[in-house]
C-alpha cells in the first residue's frame, strides 16, 4: 500500500504514561524512535517538543477511556494532523502485544492511511457534551431512585403503584409523606388523592392498607431526599446548558419541530453531532455513525441480518427516547411509520426505524436551517396508491371475498 506520510507519531495512551514511537522515512526500513513520557502536563509538553524537533506532521492515537483526553487536549493546533482512531479498527496482529509494538503499529498504519480518523468536537461543543452527558446520568440516577421507592413500598404492601401511574405524582407524594410521618389510616391517605387520582379513591383505599414500619419511613425519606437533590442538581444543570448553548440555540429550537424531540433531546443532538452537518457529508453517514443505521454482513454473496450498527451511545440513547415519545404522538408520519413497522416487524425495529428518521429529518434541518415539514399521517398510504390497492385487495380476497373495482369518476 502507498505511504502517505514520512513524519508520523503512534501514541499508546495509558493512565500514567504514553508511549510514543515515531516513523520517519518511506520505504520497507523506516528510522524508528522510541520513547515513554508521563501524561501530567509536564509530560505531554515534553511529548510535544520531542515530536516537534523530529517535524512530525501527522499524530495518531486510540481512543482508550477517558485517558486520551489529557494527551489529545494539549497537542491540539501543534501539529498539521491529530487524529483520535478507534481502537477496534487498528487491532495489531496478536501475539506481539507490548507498548511499544502497540505505538509501532499505529504509527505505521496511519502512514499508510488504513485508519480514519474520529470526530473530535471543538471545544465549545465539547463543554455542551460534557454538561449533557452528566445530566442524562443524574436523570436516569432520579428514575432508579423511583424504583427503589416502590420497592419499598412494595415490601411494607402499600400498592400505589398498581392504581397510580405515577408513584411520585403530587397526590402520591403527598400520601407516603404522610405514611412517613405516621398517618396510617388508608382513608385518610386516599383523600388526598387529586385531580383525576380522585375518580380512584376506593381503590387507593384499598392499595394503601399495609405493613408500613418506622424503618421503610427512614428507607424512604432518605430516598426522596436525595430525589429532591438529583431534582436540583438537573434543574441548575438545565441552567448551566441553557447559558453555554450561544450559537446553538437556534439549532436546538428547530430540533424542537419535530415530533418527539423535547428540549432535553434537542441539546443533546447538538452536544454530541456539534450542529455542523458539513463533518458528516450526507444523513445516511451521520444515521450510521450515530448507530441508528443497519449494519451489513455479506459473505460468500450472502447476506445476513446485523442488526444495526455500533455508535455513539450517548446520542443513539436520546434517539431511541425520542422516538418511543414519537410514536405516541397523534397524526403525524412518525407515528404512523412507528405502527406500520411494528406490526411486520416488531415494536424494537420500528422504534430503531423512527429514530433513524429523526435523525435523518435533523441533518436536513440543520444543513438548510428548515423546519420540520411533517408528511401527515396518510403519507404511506398516498406515496404508492396502486400498491395499497393491491394489499386491500389480497386482504378482501383472502377473507373469501370477490372483488371488482373501478376507478372513482
């Protein structure tokens, strides 16, 4: 394979050292130099110089953990080329598999150009990732402290939940505060039941008659008040986003069109794709690299379900949910794509399906700045007449009916 570059670093990032082995020269006996360094500031400025006095022009290293963030960070603009590289797509030969011959193995791969580099966002986006991706663990950290609430009600046989969709409704709330304080008298606690919890009254009466002991009333007012906590602690993260989305906040208002996106899911379409479709050159590119997209295995020209393919996990996750409240949504394209697949193929396809369509909606949104344009609920129906026709009338036939049609005046 042709050499592309003369002047080329393989870095193999650990916690405490990186070790770097440079490539200079073309041909099948290129000048190889070696050398660990400490990933402290220090050490990366050491990295860097060294680099620098041997005019390397291109720097590859593998995305391991969260420690390629200390070495990638302080090398960004010092050199013509860094790039972050999956690791699964530059496996060495096994066998060998030592530091050094690690970095060797990167160095001459990247030379060669038989590794892509990975989308690094620029600073600004990444401060939004960081905030985000925070967020959604202190979110699903709120909602499994739901779960363990109704464990515990559950183990002192207090059913709320099997009457209330909501154990942490404001009626709810206010019936295992009262538990907690003392009150036991199942009446009593259902009458304060509100809204339309009221029209439930006798069967919360009935839930509400359990073995309610003083240490599930320590268990839960230790658990909502750390519900109350994770509650802050995402309102002033919603806060910290909302100051720091600047040029975004158009982005994430147009996001916000479509069906399904809420504003939480809108911020974290932008977080993680950065809102600049230009890095990604068509939406079926940005659907595969998001993992919303299906994955091709052929063999021996045979062909093989995938499923779909590995992506980014913090933004495929957003889509999925967005595409679950899509699919309750009334009237809209996205639901009835949702009905349509799920019933051929299952209710996990058609959510994976919509949440393609999501994203495929939003690269076109964002590459011309156009609202979401909803096709209708019918549009499945309208876009092949002939072949619905023909599907109704199979149906018709199959049921034992025969049937003749002609086209309407």
């Amino acid at each position: 394979m042709k050499q592309q570059c003369d002047r080329v670093a393989g870095l193999d990032v650990h916690r405490d050292t990186v070790v770097a082995c440079l490539r200079l020269g073309r041909g099948d006996d290129p000048e190889l130099k070696r050398k660990k360094f400490s990933t402290t500031t220090a050490g990366v400025a050491n990295l860097a110089a060294w680099m620098a006095d041997f005019q390397v022009t291109r720097v590859v290293m593998e995305s391991t953990g969260v420690y390629w963030k200390c070495v990638y960070y302080p090398l960004e603009g010092l050199f013509n080329e860094l790039w972050l590289v999956n690791a699964g797509h530059v496996k060495n030969v096994p066998g060998r598999k030592t530091d050094i011959a690690d970095a060797e193995w990167l160095a001459d791969v990247a030379a060669h150009g038989m590794v892509r580099p990975s989308f690094v966002p620029p600073p600004p986006v990444r401060v939004l990732r960081e905030i985000t991706r925070y967020r959604k663990t202190q979110i699903v950290a709120r909602a499994q402290e739901i779960q363990r609430l109704d464990k515990v009600l559950q183990d002192a046989g207090i059913k709320i939940s099997s009457v209330a969709s909501n154990v942490l409704g404001k009626g709810t709330r206010a019936m295992i505060e009262a538990l907690i304080a003392g009150e036991r008298d199942p009446a009593v606690l259902a009458d304060m039941a509100k809204a339309r919890m009221r029209a439930k009254i006798p069967a919360l009466t009935e839930a509400l008659v359990g073995r309610f002991a003083a240490h599930h009333g320590a268990v839960a007012r230790a658990i909502l008040d750390h519900i109350d906590f994770l509650d802050a602690a995402i309102a002033g993260l919603d806060g910290q986003v909302a100051s720091r989305l600047g040029a975004f906040d158009s982005a994430v208002t147009l996001l916000e069109t479509i069906p399904g996106v809420a504003r939480r899911t809108a911020e974290t379409i932008v977080a993680e794709t950065g809102a600049d479709m230009a890095r990604f050159p068509t939406a079926t590119q940005l659907c595969a690299w998001a993992g919303v997209a299906p994955a091709n295995h052929e063999s021996a020209g045979k062909r093989r379900p995938a499923g779909t393919r590995k992506g980014a996990n913090w933004l495929r996750r957003s889509l999925i949910e967005a595409a679950k409240a899509a699919s309750r949504t009334k009237d809209t394209y996205l639901a009835a794509q949702y009905r349509q697949i799920a019933a051929r193929r299952g209710p996990n396809k058609a959510t994976v399906a919509v949440a393609h369509s999501i994203l495929f909606a939003a690269w076109h949104m964002l590459s011309n700045g156009e609202t979401y344009n909803d096709l209708g609920r019918d549009y499945l129906t309208r876009r092949d007449t002939e072949a619905e026709t023909c599907r109704l009338l199979s149906r018709l036939e199959a049921l034992g009916h025969s049937v003749t049609i002609s086209p309407a005046a």
